[in-house]
C-alpha cells in the first residue's frame, strides 16, 4: 500500500492532477450543496456539455482551451439561470436544450478538424495526463476564492438556498449571490472537466450533497461533511485508479456510488433503530 | 403617520394590469386581512410591498421609521423546503440577516434575539431538530418565529394557514392573535374569510380593484361581504 503510494507520488504528472482534483472537489461539492437543494443540480451537467463543445471549437481553431472554455461556459452558466428564472422554456427543458446542442456542436468541430480521435475520448472521460502546471495554479487560485466566498457569505447561501423570497425581503440581493454561484461553478466545472471527463463532472457536484444528506440534518453539517466525503472519494478513486489502471473519473464516481450506497443503508439503520 | 400608506396604485404584469386603484394605510396595531378569489391581486400585492415589483402607478410609502427590510415575511412554502436539511436554530437565526449590513456573522445580540424568539413561540426545545422532521404546524411556527426576528413592528404573512389541520390553524390564529395584542402591526393575506372577520380589525376586499377598505365592523355590512360570506343576498 505504501509502495503504491510512494511510486505515485514519484510522478509529477500524477501529482498535478491529484492537487486540481482534490481542489475541485473541494469547491464542487461546497457550491453542490446549494445548486442539489435549490433544484439546480442539473445545470453541473450542462454546463459540462456546454464546456465540452467550447473545448472542441477551442482544439479545432488551435487557441488555448482554457481560455475559450471559461467564458463560454460562463456565459452560459448565466444564461441557464436567467432562462430558469424567468421565461416560457422551464429550467429543465432549458438545460436539456443546452447541453445537447453544445454536445452537437463540439462533435462537429472534432469531426470537421480532426476526426473522431483520442482526443474525444479524452474530453469524454477524461484523462489525468491533461493536467498543465497552469492548471495547478488556476485551480489554487480558484479553490482560495470559493472557500474565502463560502466563509463570508455562509448565511447568506443559507438563507438564499433555504427561502430566496424571504432572503430578499430582507434584503438580501439575491440576483447577486445566484450569479456568484453560477459563476464559480462553471470555474469549478471547466477545471475538472479534463480530469473527470464532460460526461462525469457533475457527479462531483451532485453525489457529495446527495450522499450526506442521508445522514446529515442541518446545513452547516451537510456542508461539512459533503467537503470532506467529496476529497475523501476523490482520493481514494485516483488510488484505484492507479492500482487498476481504470480511468479516473469513473473511478472517482464508482467510489462516490459506493460512498452514497453506505450513508443510505446507515440512514436506514439509524430510523429503524429509533422506531 | 401609518406605517404603510399606498396611494393609488396600479400593479401589472408587462401591461397586464391585475390590480388598479388601490389606495389603503395600516397603521401601528392594526390587523389587517387581504381577502379575495384566487387571481384577484393578493399576491401581487404583497410583491409591491416587499417591492419585489414596482408600481406601475401610484406609490408606497414607509412610515413610523420602518424600513422596508424591516418588514417580517412568512411566505407560503415552497416543494423544495419540506425535505431542506436545516436545524431550526439555523432556519430562525437567518431571520436576523437584515441587522447584519455588511458583517459575514451575527453578532452576540442577533444569536439573544432568535434566543428569546424561540422561547416565545415554544420552539426552544425543538431547536437541534431538523426542519424536514417537523410536522406542518411546526414548520409554519418556525418561519413564524424567523419572520419575528426580522421584525419589531410588522409582520407580513401570506397565506400562514394554508394546508393545517383545524386544531393547528387555531392554535396559529391564537398566536398571531397574541403578537397584535403585543403591539405587533400584522397584514394577512387569507383565503379563510371566516377567520378573518373573527380577528381582523380591518379588512381589504380585493378583486382586481379594491372592492372594500375599512373596519371588520364595517365590512360585515357591506354588499361585498354578503357576496363572499354567502349571505341572505346571495345571487
């Protein structure tokens, strides 16, 4: 087991994409808390998609991926809340809509520059050779900004995730907050998207949340937990990963499954027991 | 001075008016219901006073030195609230939020006011337990008493017994009956006439226009009343 340890850590490569991973999980299953409990969790998903597609026009024109994919999966991130505040097409229909034609889109662009190749699969599935020291330092500087914003403002999400009627009337502004949280987490979702794959990002946002509130009763605990359970599955998944040579992001989820399927019987302990 | 006074006012949506004319004031103690059919304006209204939604005409105007966040809000509750992982405690405490400004924490007096808040509405002993875990007349007591934290002076409260059994409407009648009697100005919206006219003292009849502003006393002999009490004048 320290061997395993010891030889993975020896590469650097593998290093970078253990220090984005854990970040991202980290900043993923905090702002997850909020978008699960506000009905939201499938905008993770199409911002996902929408990020897949600005990486492929990204590759197929030959610019930097980050720097197309981020605003365009920003852009988009603020789109998706305005469609689901207020307008004909629901939020669901909406982010069905959005992910889908981004998903089109990409698809196109790979097949009309390069061809169907390794490259889709990776952007697919991911891949933890995709991880640039860049992204290390973006991910660092990304992670400090969500946790600082998560400590300052941790009432206000609060009040905002739990009632955003009363939040305002009180005279929070909760456009505002929305905003921040759309937007930092179509940060979060483009930097792990290379690591965890377009198609399984979004478990990171989703299961943490999911999984402890299971267990969990109140907020702060729920936030808690979910930060801890999420870096805890993530390494445990890039452990597998290695020691089976399966690719990282599914292994990450199958991890996270397992994780939710545990707290799920316990919960189920638990009632039985009180009865 | 009263502490809300709406000088004919019109409210719509993208020039669909729902609501014309409206003219009213509440003043310190007074208990006000907004009665009417579904559609006739009450919630629409209670927007304009949050000023979620601004008049299209007329104004709103704030007295007595309250604040428009100063305004305590029970709104009805959403799908999403009945299974929200959050202790009581931390449900009533972010009643405090609009004394915080710009502090990312509440400070030692806010944690005393949802303190003494919780003891008032016997909530003291629920205060650890999750808010899903609670029955109905429990969850509503609970945004009650984060409605009081947010308020000294007026408590805006939109449909508070919608979905309660009898025994428990009483009971939250009784309660909000009490905080007037404390000095509490109180502005409900309800679709429970009967109750209304049993508590209110004044009552605003609402039908896309103002059909009755005045005492309960008053109302009960107006023509609007009989329509919608189902009196002798029944057509």
């Amino acid at each position: 087991m320290i061997d395993v340890l010891v030889q993975m850590l020896s590469y650097p490569f593998l290093i970078r994409a253990i220090v984005v991973g854990t970040l991202v999980s980290l900043c993923a299953s905090l702002l997850g808390v909020s978008l699960v409990l506000k009905r939201y969790s499938m905008i993770g998903d199409g911002l996902s998609h929408v990020g897949f597609g600005a990486l492929a026009i990204a590759t197929a024109v030959n610019a930097a991926p980050l720097a197309v994919a981020i605003p365009v999966v920003v852009a988009a991130a603020f789109l998706l809340l305005r469609l689901s505040e207020n307008s004909k097409i629901k939020g669901d229909a909406a982010i069905a809509l959005i992910s889908t034609g981004a998903l089109a889109i990409g698809v196109m662009a790979v097949s009309l520059s390069t061809g169907m190749n390794i490259d889709v699969y990776n952007y697919m599935f991911g891949s933890i050779l995709a991880i640039s020291q860049e992204d290390v330092w973006l991910s660092v500087i990304l992670s400090i900004v969500v946790l600082a914003l998560y400590v300052i403002f941790y009432h206000k999400i609060f009040a905002i995730t739990f009632d955003e009627n009363f939040a305002r009337a009180t005279g929070v502004k909760a456009g505002w907050y929305n905003m921040l949280i759309a937007l930092l987490t179509a940060v979060t979702i483009v930097l792990g998207m290379r690591l965890m794959g377009a198609l399984l990002i979004s478990s990171l946002v989703i299961f943490p949340a999911l999984t402890s509130m299971r267990i969990f009763k109140s907020f702060r605990s729920v936030v808690t937990c979910s930060a801890f359970l999420s870096v805890f599955c993530f390494l445990i998944g890039i452990l597998i990963s290695y020691a089976w040579s399966t690719p990282a992001g599914a292994s990450v989820v199958c991890v996270n499954i397992a994780a939710f399927f545990a707290f799920w019987s316990a919960s189920l302990l638990f009632s039985r027991k009180k009865k | 001075m009263a502490l809300i006074t709406c000088d004919n006012i019109s409210l719509a949506y993208e020039n669909n008016v729902v609501l014309s004319d409206l003219s009213f004031s509440v003043h310190a103690g007074d208990y006000l219901c907004i009665v009417g059919e579904n559609g006739s304006g009450k919630s629409t209204l209670i927007k304009a006073l949050l000023s979620f939604k601004r008049p299209l005409c007329g104004s709103i105007q704030f007295g007595d030195g309250l604040r428009q966040t100063e305004i305590g809000y029970l709104p009805q509750q959403t799908g999403a609230q009945k299974d929200f992982p959050a202790s009581v405690w931390e449900v009533v405490q972010s009643g405090c939020m609009n004394q915080s400004g710009l502090s990312p924490f509440y400070s030692s007096a806010q944690r005393s006011l949802a303190q003494e808040t919780l003891k008032k509405l016997d909530l003291w002993e629920l205060r650890r337990r999750s808010y899903r875990e609670l029955s109905g007349g429990q969850q509503q007591r609970v945004l009650l008493a984060r409605a009081l934290c947010a308020t000294h002076k007026l408590l805006l409260l939109d449909e508070p017994v919608a979905g309660l059994d009898p025994m428990v409407t009483l009971e939250m009648y009784r309660m909000i009956q009490q905080l007037n009697q404390r000095g509490i100005t109180i502005i409900m919206v309800s679709h429970d006439i009967q109750s209304a006219v049993q508590y209110a003292s004044h009552i605003l009849h609402l039908h896309n226009r103002p059909l009755f502003f005045g005492s309960t006393a008053d109302y009960l002999k107006s023509g609007a009343a009989k329509q919608f009490l189902g009196g002798p004048e029944h057509d």
